[in-house]
C-alpha cells in the first residue's frame, strides 16, 4: 500500500508541475494567443513533412539494401496495373 501511496503522489506531483509549467508558458510567451498558435502551427507542418521526408528516405534505402541482398533489382517493385 506505501508504494501505491508513492505512485499516487508522484502522479499528482506530475499534473501539477505540468500545469504549472503550462501557465507560466502561456504568460511568459512573446507572441498573442493567435500568434503563437499560428507559429506552433507552422512548426508542426515542418515537422510532419521532415517526418514524412525521412520515412521516404528510409524507405527507399531498406529497398535498395533488400534488393541488393536478394540479387533482385525488381524487388519490392509494384507490378504495372496494381500499387
């Protein structure tokens, strides 16, 4: 039962902290409400498409890493007609 107690404090001390640290934030920002909505905005966009970027990348290399193992340039290579 101690250890439950623990893990309950710790849990309550997290959301507390966290939603301290979310006033500050929104009081300490340099931009209006809009503003920093519009530029969190942006920001996720960039990151989706660096996200986005990075896994075509990667896939293409296992690819090529794949079809070089097997000998096979035509591996993994959608047949004409289906996708």
């Amino acid at each position: 039962m101690d250890g439950f107690k623990r893990l309950i404090t710790f849990g309550l001390g997290g959301a507390i902290g966290t939603a301290v640290g979310v006033v500050v934030a929104s009081l300490m920002a340099p931009q209006s409400g809009k503003e920093l909505q519009q530029a969190t905005g942006q920001f996720v966009d960039e990151v989706k498409r660096a996200g986005d970027l990075a896994q075509a990348e990667t896939e293409e290399r296992l690819k090529a890493r794949f079809q070089n193992r097997v000998d096979d340039p035509t591996a993994l290579t959608p047949v004409s007609g289906q996708s």
